[in-house]
C-alpha cells in the first residue's frame, strides 16, 4: 500500500480528519429559534428559510457527492496509472487489476476519514449521523469515484502525454453521461425516436453515473457501467505498444 502513500501520511490524514469532526461536534450546536438560524459556537446565524433542515439536507449531500468521488479518484489514479505504465503486457494487466483492488481499498479508507466531519454535522443537524439521505449519497459518490478512476485510466492508455487531460475528460464524460441520461427518460415525451432513445440511454450507462445524491441505485446498471469503462482498459493495455527504435552502430 506505500505505493499509495505512506504510513504517516494516512495517520496525518486520519487525525486531521478526526480533529475535523470533532470541531464540528464543538462547534455546531443546531438549530436555534423557529428553525431558521444555524448555531455555531453560540451565535445564531440566519439562514433566510422558515425550515432549514431540507436545505442544510441537500447541502450535505452534494458535499459528500463532491469530495468522495474527487478523493478515490486522485488517491488511486497516479500509482495506478504508474503500475498500468509497464513494458511487458502482463505487467501492465497485473497492475490494472491489482491497482484497482488496492486503490479500491486505500480510496475508501481516505474518503470514509473524510466523511467524519460530514456524519458529525448530520448527527448535530439533522439528528443522527446515519440519516439515509447521507448515507445514499455516500453510496453514489463512491460508485461514482470508481467509475471516473476506470474511465481516467482507459483514457490514460491513449493519451499517455499528458495524465491531467485524462482525468479533465474523464469528468467531461461524466457531464455527457448526465446529458445522456436525461435523454434515455425524456426522450419519448420529446417525441424522439424510440431507438434513439434507447441507444443513447445505453451509452450513458457506460459513462459516469454523474446523478443527485440522494437518488436510488440502478443495481442492474452496474455491470455495464462498471465492466464497460473495465474492459475498455484492460483491451487498450493489451494492444502492442510502439516498436522500440534500434540503435544505430
């Protein structure tokens, strides 16, 4: 796992981010008066709506659908791409799938540290540091963060120049991918042809999920969204690289 970064700099991110929590558990006392004001530190902060609680709700939600997915994938994109980057094929095969798995592993470990502050603040804000809506939003930023990594390292395989324009479009992708999506459920009543519709509501599920927080997980989606962004990589590593150049006498 030291490919993913040493030992010390996960016990530095796992303090920062229990000292985090525990300054929101300080700091954040609740709601105070008719609902309308945010508590922190004893001072009443206005919000401007009679019922906070939906907003500060959705608020949460996209900051775990933010960061989540922003975390798992620069936390494993790098030491992947790097194992990806072998001569042999075999090496390169190896270190795709098992880069995946660690980088899996070691994207949950810094990404559920992260979500401390963010449990904290649900448990002051809204009652319980377990409300659904947060914990489906968690789902879907992970799902998410998985799908931007395969997706960054397919592209990674073609423009092997630059690393940071794969990742720029991998997060493009996941823009079309929402434009796609919509199209698949609206298409019909915009009067679109019906296989239209249904082709490019196939396409998009091959792109990144990129959807509201809080809506439900399409399970039956998961093996093209996931096996299709997986299988695009696994055959762009196995194609024959460049002949190395012979030297002259």
């Amino acid at each position: 796992m030291n490919r993913f970064g040493s030992s010390l700099f996960r016990i530095v991110w796992a303090c920062m981010c229990l000292l985090l929590a525990g300054l929101v558990l300080g700091g954040i006392q609740g709601f105070g008066g008719d609902g309308s004001q945010l508590v922190v530190f004893g001072t009443g902060i206005p919000l401007g709506f009679q019922d906070a609680k939906p907003y500060v709700t959705e608020g949460l939600g996209r900051l775990v659908y933010t960061v989540v997915p922003a975390i798992m994938l620069l936390g494993a994109f790098l030491p992947v791409a790097d194992w990806t980057a072998a001569s042999a094929k075999g090496e390169r095969l190896k270190g795709l799938l098992l880069g995946l798995g660690m980088g899996l592993a070691h994207g949950l470990f810094l990404s559920q540290l992260a979500m401390l502050p963010v449990l904290a603040a649900s448990y002051r804000l809204l009652g319980s540091p377990f409300a659904s809506s947060i914990l489906q939003a968690d789902l879907n930023a992970l799902l998410l963060g998985l799908q931007l990594l395969l997706w960054s390292l397919a592209l990674a395989q073609v423009i092997k120049s630059n690393r940071g324009i794969a990742l720029l479009l991998a997060y493009g992708l996941a823009v079309i991918g929402k434009l796609l999506a919509w199209v698949g459920e609206f298409g019909q009543d915009l009067e679109m042809p019906k296989g239209l519709v249904k082709g490019l509501s196939f396409i998009g599920h091959l792109f990144p999920t990129e959807s509201l927080p809080t809506d439900p997980l399409a399970w039956n989606a998961l093996p093209l969204c996931l096996g299709g962004p997986l299988l695009l990589a696994m055959l762009l590593i196995l194609l024959p690289g460049k002949a190395a150049k012979r030297s002259k006498a």
